[in-house]
C-alpha cells in the first residue's frame, strides 16, 4: 500500500483530484514540518517573531489540507495557497540568516509544489511571482543586508541548514511517491479501462453481428412473406380490374370500389414494409432517369384528388418557372416521397387548402418540395418523432385511417438516400408544412432529347397498338384466369404453358409475340427457361419474342442485370390491367 493509501486511506481517496491529492500531501507534510521548525528555533533560540510566522503558516497549511481532502479547492485557491505561503518566504528570510540560512531551500520546494499542484494557467503566474519575490531578497540581501538577523552561532546555522534540508528532502520525497503512486493508479485505471473498452467493443461486434442478421432475417421474412402475399394478391386485384370495367348495379359498382381500394391499399402497406426493411438491410438503390417533372407532378396531382372528393378542401400543385421540364433523378422514389407527403396532409386536413410547390435552383443544382397544408398541425414536442418507423401522433379515432405509421419515416430514408434533406414547420390548428431538398440534380440536354425521343416512340408504338399472340407461362390457376380475361380485355390472344419445361417445349414449335413469363415454377425456372428459349430461337434463326418477367418475388425483380441480354421488361406482382396493357405496349 502506497504512503498516501496509509495516511489518508479513512479518505474516499478515489473522488479527490489529483491535484488535490497532491496538495494535500503537500500541505500535511509543511505542517509537519512546521511543526518540528517551531521546536527547532526555540531550541537554537531564534527571535520570537519568527515562531509567530510559523504559526501563521502552519494554520494556513492546515486550512489547505482540510479542504483539499475534501476536495473543496478550486485551480485558483490552490495558487492563492502557494501565493501565501511564499509571500511570507521574504519575512523568514529576514528572520533566518537570509542567503546562509534555511528559507532559500523553501523557495525550491515551493516552486516543486506549483509545478505538481497547479494547472499550467495559475502554474505560470505562480512562477512570475515566485520569481519576483527571489529577486526581490536578493536585492535585500544585496542592498539592505544590515536588517537580516544572523544565527547565533555557526553550529546553530548548520544545525539549521541540516535540518531543512532534511525537511525538503522529506517533502519532496513524500510528494514524489505520492504522485508516483496516483501515477501508478492512473495506469492500473487506463489499463482496466483499455480492457473494458475492449471488451465493450467485442461486445459491440457481436451484437452488431447479431443486428445484421436480425436484420437480414427480417428482411428475409418480409421480402418471402411479401411473395407470398402477392402472388394470392395478383388474383384479387386483377379481379377488381375486370369487374371495374364490367356492366354493374350502383351497389356493385361501390362494392367493387371498395374491393379495388382495399386491395391497392393492401399491396402499398407490402411495398411500405418492404420498402422500410430494405432501407435497414441497405440494400435499396437508386435507378437514376431522365423525366418530365411537370408531368410527374401532374400524375400526382391527379392521383391525389381522388382522395378529397369527400372533403372541403383544394388541392393546388404548382412547378414553378425555374425549374426544368427534365430532371435526371429516381423517379419512382422521388414520386413515393410526393405521395406520402400529400397523403398526409390531405389524412389530416379537413378544410381549407393543400399547396405542393416544386423548384430548381439553378445556382446550387437543388430541387426543392413543399407540401404545405391547412390541417390540424403538429405540437412541437412531437416533431423529433414525426419520422419513426411504427410512430403514430394522432391516437385518438378523430382521424380515420391513420396507417401504420411508416410514410415519413420512408420518405426520410428515401430522401436521406438521394443525399437530400426534409425539414418540417408546424403551428397546432393551422397546419404543417415539409419542405425537402434534393442537391446535385444534373441536367444533361443530349439525355433528355433521347428521352423525348424515346417517348414519341412510346406513343406511335401505343398508338398503333395491334393484337399479339402471348404464352401465358404460370402455374398459378387464378393467376392464369385472370391473366387470360385481362388479355382478353386488350383483344390479344393467348396460350398456357404451366412451368418453365412445358413453356421451352410448347415455344420450340411455336412462335408468340410476347411471353409473360412468372419466375418460380416447377421443372424448370423461369429463368432458366428464358435463357434457353431465347438462345434456341438464336440458334434457329427464329424471331425472339419479348419476354416480360412476372414475378412476386421483388429481390429477383431487382437482379435484373442476370436477364439483361434475354428479357424486355419486368412486371411485380400484383399486376393490374393498366399496368399489364403499357408493359405489353411497351415490350
């Protein structure tokens, strides 16, 4: 056990500073010290008034040492402690035989005690005194030599000079170990701490470890459920298509209006949950494009108004003059974060207006979206939580169809992951308004005439729409029901093949213009059996039709680069009519 530990082990020795530490071995060593000074000069018969000195200091050290364990002692009442102490050096000078006694050696140890006690700040106007009362006896001691008191006697002197010289040796030898000792608990402390730390990030790398594959897992979970959501799914909602376009009562027509949005409503919660555990597991990317952003929000726009029908409020979209027809940026996402946007405001406005205003600064390439609205507003408490996952503000049943509670939190992702930022200002009872910023939207204007291109293609091809002969390859019955009326409805003719293997045989001795091929069927894949009717008719020399991939399955849907040379065009389950006429259109 260290001589600290001993002397002061009833301490809580641990929650003092270590520079009170020091101090408070310091100043309990000076009081032992001035305590055998005061013996020392009555024995060697110095003047009384040199005792009353001692005294003096002696209790100063003692108010040191009391509030130095107790850890009371500020950087700036240790130095004015020091101050003290060697204002009083000059007087023992006088008193002590000046340069041929004891009080010089008082000097060094006091210089040794701001060294090891102050912080460098008052440690370097300690020095500065220190150093100006040196001079200042030394200049006594030059100058005005007849006013210091000699010793008695030479043996006196030396008896003296041994004495404290025992004394600073002492000192300095118990501040030494002192501090050699808090030195060394510091070590044993960042050592301990080094390996808690290290053990911590062990801890930390496992549990990440188990994060991820709690993630992936997750996401595993959710893109196979969502696979097979959709595949019963693709029959419901192609269902309502067909009967949307039938000859209906009035009750038919609501009923199936109610079935068509209830399903779509279905298939946007499976694309939110997925959407959501594909942003955790980072495996969403962005497909850059060049389009039109007028006709995009025009899209919205039209889209949105279907939902404020029933309610007393306008809907106003405006692309504002500076920013360009053609932007290159991910449509889909950037479309996504716009509809969750005015869902939102429209689920919470009952009455007034709903302004979407989209602009470019052409200065710093930023596009710019405000949603703003007139609805119930947002209690500032409440902002931090506005995008988190499965957080819902409104708990009360004021507001119907409040959701699960993942638009902003998607639209955040979404945004964050195209390098921009949402913000959002709201006042309770008059409403909210989001703004977010997308930065480096470049324009490229060779792109954007092959885009307008492209499109003039797109149209005369779905202009001079004429009917196709299409392999419907499925295995899944009500999905090839409802494939076969949907391409009845578009007055294209059709065949069944019901896996991949009877789909390669049925296409090596007949020709089709189209084959919408679904990925997970028996004998063979379809994959593998694109692959193969594509190369055989290379192979043969026959026309190759146009592939359409329909799958469930959104992972393979996004491995398109394994198809890139053999398909046309993808289609994600479930399909509707809409979908399935441009897709045909398009192939």
């Amino acid at each position: 056990m260290s001589f600290s530990h001993i002397i002061f082990k009833r301490l809580n020795w641990n929650n003092i500073s270590i520079k009170n530490r020091l101090l408070a071995v310091f100043s309990f060593s000076l009081i032992i010290s001035s305590l055998i000074s005061i013996i020392v000069n009555i024995s060697i018969d110095l003047p009384f008034e040199a005792n009353i000195v001692v005294i003096i200091i002696t209790l100063i050290h003692s108010s040191a040492f009391y509030y130095s364990i107790r850890n009371l002692i500020s950087d700036k009442e240790r130095c004015l402690y020091l101050g003290i102490l060697v204002t009083f050096l000059p007087i023992g000078w006088i008193f002590n035989g000046g340069l041929l006694g004891s009080i010089p050696m008082f000097f060094f140890i006091y210089f040794t005690a701001s060294i090891l006690c102050l912080t460098p700040n008052y440690r370097n106007y300690f020095i500065a005194y220190i150093l100006f009362l040196t001079a200042l006896v030394l200049v006594i001691q030059n100058y005005y030599y007849d006013i210091i008191i000699p010793y008695s006697s030479v043996r006196t002197q030396i008896f003296d000079m041994k004495l404290a010289f025992l004394q600073v040796i002492a000192i300095t030898l118990i501040i030494t170990i002192t501090f050699t000792s808090i030195n060394d608990d510091i070590q044993l402390k960042i050592i301990k701490q080094k390996e808690k730390l290290q053990e911590s990030y062990t801890q930390l790398v496992i549990a990440k470890e188990y994060a991820e594959k709690a993630t992936l897992a997750k996401t595993n979970f959710i893109m196979n459920i969502s696979h097979e959501i959709r595949t019963p799914l693709n029959g419901i909602v192609g269902i309502a298509d067909l009967l949307k376009i039938q000859v209906l009562n009035e009750e038919q027509k609501k009923l199936v209006q109610s079935l068509d949005i209830s399903s779509k409503t279905l298939v946007d919660l499976i694309n939110d949950l997925l959407d959501l555990s594909k942003i955790e597991a980072n495996k969403l990317t962005l497909n850059n494009e060049i389009f039109d952003i007028r006709q995009t929000a025009i899209e919205t726009n039209d889209l949105m108004i279907t939902q404020i029908k029933d309610k007393n409020i306008n809907l106003y979209t405006a692309v504002l003059e500076n920013t360009p027809n053609y932007i290159l940026l991910d449509r889909v996402k950037y479309k996504q974060v716009l509809i969750n946007l005015l869902s939102n405001a429209i689920k919470f406005t009952n009455q007034g207006y709903i302004n979407c205003t989209i602009s470019y600064d052409a200065n710093k390439s930023v596009l710019t979206t405000t949603v703003e609205d007139t609805g119930i507003g947002i209690a500032d408490e409440h902002h931090n939580k506005l995008f988190t996952p499965f957080t819902q503000l409104n708990t009360t049943n004021s507001i119907e169809n409040n959701g699960i509670g993942m638009g902003l939190a998607i639209s955040k992702k979404l945004i964050e992951l195209m390098d921009g930022e949402i913000t959002v200002e709201s006042t309770i009872e008059k409403g909210s308004c989001f703004k977010f910023t997308i930065p480096n939207i470049t324009i490229n204007q060779e792109a954007i005439a092959r885009n307008k291109n492209t499109e003039k293609t797109n149209n005369k091809l779905m202009q001079e729409q004429k009917v196709l002969h299409i392999l419907i390859s499925e295995d899944h019955k009500i999905n090839q029901i409802v494939l076969a009326k949907m391409l009845e409805k578009l007055n294209h003719t059709y065949e069944f093949a019901n896996n991949g293997q009877e789909a390669v045989d049925i296409c090596a001795h007949k020709t089709f213009d189209v084959i919408l091929m679904d990925i997970q069927m028996p004998l063979i894949n379809g994959i593998e059996a694109t692959k193969i009717i594509v190369d055989n008719c290379k192979k043969e020399g026959r026309a190759v039709p146009k592939i359409i991939i329909c799958s469930a399955n959104v992972t393979q849907i996004d491995n398109k680069e394994q198809l890139t040379n053999y398909v046309t065009n993808y289609l994600l389950k479930p399909i509707s009519l809409d979908q399935l006429n441009t897709t045909i259109n398009n192939a």
